[in-house]
C-alpha cells in the first residue's frame, strides 16, 4: 500500500518517493477551480511561459523560477486581503526559492495596483514573460472555443500588443506558434503531458518533512476563505495526527494521517465564498455545491502518485458508517476514514459560525456520542478523539510535532477541560 512511504530507522527520518512537481501541479488545479475554472489555466500559462522563456537567453534556474511563478501566479488572488509575506511564507513551504515567491509577489502587486492601468514595463523582465503568458491563456480559452479559429485574433494580438509592450517577447510568441505541435500541445488532454515535458526535474523527490509543510501552508489558504473557520484545517490535522498516534500507528502513517486532515477540504476552494459564508440555510443547489467539495479534494489529492491513501481519506470525511453521508453515501469506511471525519466534526462544533456560538469540548464530544448511538460514527473513532481531547493523550510528553505553537489549539481544547 504505501511503499511510496518509508521510515527509516537508522536515520530516524520519514522519506516519501513524491514528485514535487506532481504535488504542486495537482494544488494548481485547486487552485483554478478555486478561480471558478476547471480548464487548466495555471498548468498552460506554466507551459507557455516556460516555452517563451526557454527561446530567449535566459539562464536555466530563471527559466525553472518562471516555470514556478507561472505555475502559481494565481496562489492568491489580487483582490485578496493577504499579504506579500504571507506569499513568501507559503512558496518558502513548497521547497521553492525566493525568487519564486519574488515573481508571484510582484505579479500579485501589479495586478492589485492596476486600475490606473501601469505599463507592464514596471515589470521584471521574468515577470513580464509570465504576465503575458497568462493574458496568451485568457486568450486562448475566452475567445473563440475552436482551438483553430482562436489562432489568428492570437496572432494579431502578438504583432500589435505583445510587440508594442517587448519586441524579445513577440518573437518567442512567434517562434512558438509557427509550431503545430504548441498549438497540439494546449489541448485540453494533452496539456499535462506537455507541461511534464517543459517542467525542470520532474523527478525531484519530497521528504515527508516537506510534504508536511507544504500541507500545512495549503491549509492556510483553505481556511483563510472562511473567516468563520479561521485554522479549521490547521486543527483538524493535529488532531486527526494526535488520534492516529493513540492508535498505535507508525511515524510514517501518522504523518500521512495529518497531511490528510490538513488537506480533508482542499476542494472548498472551489465553493464560492457567497455560499460558504452564508448565514442563513442553504438552498438545494447551494447545497449540491457544498457536497461536491470532498469529492473535489479526492478528485486533486489523487492525482498526486503516491496520495492514493491521503486522497481516500480526506475525501471520505463527509461519509457516515449507515451510508447518510456523501459524496458516495459509502458504507465500507475504516478506522482511519473516521478519524478525519471525528476531527472535522469536533473542531467544526467547537468553533464559531455564522449561525451559532462555539460550543464547549464536554458537548461537542456529546453531539459526537450521540452520532455514535445512531450508528453514523464509528465508536473507536470516537473513542480516540475523547481520549485525544479529554486526557490529552500525552500529546505535549511525545512533542511529536516539535513545533509548540502549532499545536496551541489542540492545548488550549485540552486545557479549556
Ligand atoms: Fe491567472
Ligand atoms: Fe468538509
Ligand atoms: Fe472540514
């Protein structure tokens, strides 16, 4: 099952056979779909920059930078309330260097500051290149839906607005559409396979570390659309990694067990922040939105080789053992499956919402105990979870997450007892 996952003992260390490629492509799509768009635009916009940008003199390690930027030039959008540091702090947690997070920030600047319409020239040349890339995308899949059609308003566009702006840029475009095969290269189906062709090392491995952090800072940006659920995610992966640890399982499971609970909502990204923050209840298509976010968070997760196990779990943590829950109305659900789902559950309870106060650790485990009496929760689930929250479950002795703050939540539950 998972000899993606090693723990090596002598070394003390978990590794994982993880391309960091593959993981960060897969959070792209997230993120598109979080900008209400399943077409792939940050997985072409990354093709086409790193196509123009592999054309003109520019130095290999520039060239991976804006295969990167590219890739996540949408990780927050311009209308957003974050902050440049918090761009530096979530691209630094994707094993990624700082002129990464350098091109994202001043593409995410330039877009903010833009309705006095600034020349694109204020740009770094890099960031021009990404820049035009992804106005290249909005092109390609706004305009005509006839992938032959769309080529000559594209074409005219590079002559008159691309040249206008750098003349270097307009003869890469040029030298890039003259080939069939770029143009073969965006379709729909085929544009994974082109990206994995342009992207640098794909085969670089993650250690388990890293995906950790990666994770985590995800997380960030999944609870940050909800100002309700401020460190939702944050907490359900403590938790659910303190549950797994009392039951026993190994270093490596127990890590894979927290990515899971980091990650459980990655596909509400794609829920509009309307219906997430609606106060009032939700209409029948509201509702169908709201349930196809863990089907959206398997559906990503498990394009990543490797995440078969994580992307089961996150996406199951809506299931109910008599088959009430969804996406799949399952019935077959293990130990590990409840795990996330008693986190969700219990630090959704205990957390403010639009429509009702947080309510304390001794009810939030009754409304638990009593899904157990109708048979939607697993009892042993729910069993960890009160041994987890109540005795706290040596959790500060085993530090096994070494760092204190991020565990101030789960403390604070254990000692609000
Ligand atoms: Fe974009
Ligand atoms: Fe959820
Ligand atoms: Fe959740």
């Amino acid at each position: 099952m998972a000899e993606n996952w090693v723990y090596k003992k002598d070394e003390g260390t978990a590794v994982a056979q993880i391309s960091l490629n593959d993981l960060i492509t897969a959070l792209t799509v997230a993120l598109d779909l979080a900008g209400g768009s399943d077409r792939k635009h940050s997985l072409r916009t990354a093709y086409v920059a790193t196509r123009l940008a592999s054309i003109m003199p520019i130095p290999k390690l520039e060239v991976d930078n804006i295969y990167y930027a590219a890739l996540l030039h949408d990780l927050i959008p311009a209308q957003s309330y974050f902050n440049q540091e918090l761009i530096f702090d979530i691209i630094a947690s994707l094993s990624l260097n700082s002129q990464v997070a350098g091109r994202v920030a001043e593409l995410w600047k330039y877009k903010r500051n833009n309705q006095v319409k600034a020349s694109l020239g204020q740009l770094s040349f890099s960031a021009r290149i990404i820049y035009l890339a992804e106005y290249f995308e909005n092109l390609y899949c706004n305009g005509e839906k006839d992938a032959y059609l769309v080529r000559r308003p594209i074409n005219f566009w590079i002559r008159s607005a691309v040249a206008g702006v750098d003349n270097r840029i307009a003869e890469a475009f040029n030298d890039c559409v003259r080939e069939e095969a770029f143009w073969q290269d965006l379709r729909e189906n085929r544009i994974n396979r082109a990206v994995r062709q342009v992207a640098p090392d794909w085969r670089q491995q993650l250690n388990v570390d890293d995906i950790e952090k990666m994770s985590r800072s995800f997380s960030l940006l999944i609870d940050r659309k909800n100002p309700y659920t401020g460190e939702h995610s944050q907490r359900v992966g403590a938790i659910a990694g303190h549950c797994a640890r009392l039951y026993g399982l190994d270093t490596v499971m127990v890590r894979k067990i927290s990515i899971a609970g980091y990650m459980h909502d990655l596909g509400k990204l794609s829920v509009p922040e309307a219906i997430l923050n609606k106060p009032g209840s939700l209409s029948e298509l509201e509702m169908q939105v709201i349930k196809a976010h863990p089907y959206n968070s398997y559906a990503v997760l498990s394009e990543v080789e490797g995440f078969a196990d994580i992307a089961r779990w996150a996406g199951n943590h809506h299931e109910r053992m008599d088959g009430s829950g969804y996406p799949w109305g399952k019935r077959d659900l293990t130990i590990l499956d409840q795990i996330i789902a008693v986190a969700d559950i219990y630090e959704a309870l205990t957390s403010n919402r639009p429509y009702r106060q947080a309510l304390s650790a001794d009810d939030a485990l009754n409304l638990i105990k009593n899904q157990v009496i109708k048979g939607e929760i697993m009892a042993d689930a729910y069993g960890l979870l009160e041994a987890a929250i109540v005795h706290g479950g040596g959790l500060k002795e085993q530090g096994y997450y070494g760092d204190k703050d991020w565990l101030r939540p789960v403390y604070s539950y254990t000692q609000a007892k």
